[in-house]
C-alpha cells in the first residue's frame, strides 16, 4: 500500500514540474520568437499556465500536509488568469497602431506581414470614419 504522504508529495511535485515545465516553455518562447506579436503568446499563454500549476502545487501542498487553506495562491492565480490576457491585448493593440503609423519596425516573420492596404484586414477600432458615413446625434 502507497503511504498517504508519498502520494501528497509525489501530487504536490507533479503539479509543481508540470507548472515550471510550462512556465519554461513559455519563457522560451518569449526569447526565441522573431516578433512582438508571436513573442506575446510565451508569456500570456504558457507562461500563466505554467504559474497556475506551481501555485495549484503550493495550494496543494499546504492542504494535504498542513490541513491549512491557502487563499493567497488562489487570489494571485485569479488575478493572473484575469490580467494576462488584458495586457496582452493592449501589447498588441499598441503594437498595431505603430505599425499602421508606420512607427514600429516589422520584419518578416513565420507568420507574414500584417496587412498595410486599407481595405484588405483592417483592424476595426483603427479604421477612420469614410466620408459618406452619417454622424450620429442626440436626436436620432
């Protein structure tokens, strides 16, 4: 029969490599990745899942061998799980309209070039308005 404590340490230690496995991964790719906007899916995606598990870990650890529930691990990996995708997506916004400006330097990358022509993929909250569009009013 497996010891109730080999099993609490061999879960705990499994979430905890799962976690840093996932984590170095993403931080790989973060590192090797040619551009910003494959560069941003290292951190926002591995890299988050890979903190998830190692506090998973944590939480786990001081639940099976302390009878203690930890709420700081739970809240950091809310927080985490909430604010990784947001900053993401302001990263990329930022990113779109320096190059849209021509501002931001884009190189060819595995994923090609974003589009430059009007008309052809625009990014919808960059788009002017055209000059036949009706102006909305208090009225309407």
């Amino acid at each position: 029969m497996i010891d109730a404590g080999l099993l609490e340490e061999i879960l705990t230690s499994l979430l905890i490599v799962v976690g840093a496995s996932f984590a170095l991964v993403g931080s790989w790719g973060l590192v090797r990745l040619p551009t910003l906007m494959e560069r941003l899916h290292g951190p926002t995606k591995a890299t988050t899942l890979g903190l998830g598990g190692i506090l998973l870990g944590s939480i786990a650890y001081f639940q099976l061998t302390q009878d203690v529930w930890s709420a700081q691990e739970l809240l950091v990996s809310i927080f985490l799980f909430i604010t990784a995708p947001i900053s993401a997506n302001m990263i990329a916004k930022v990113h779109l309209h320096g190059v849209r400006l021509k501002d931001a330097e884009t190189i060819a990358s595995p994923a090609g070039r974003p589009p430059q022509s009007p008309g052809k993929g625009d990014w919808a909250t960059y788009e002017a308005p055209h000059r036949d569009t009706p102006v909305a009013t208090s009225e309407d």
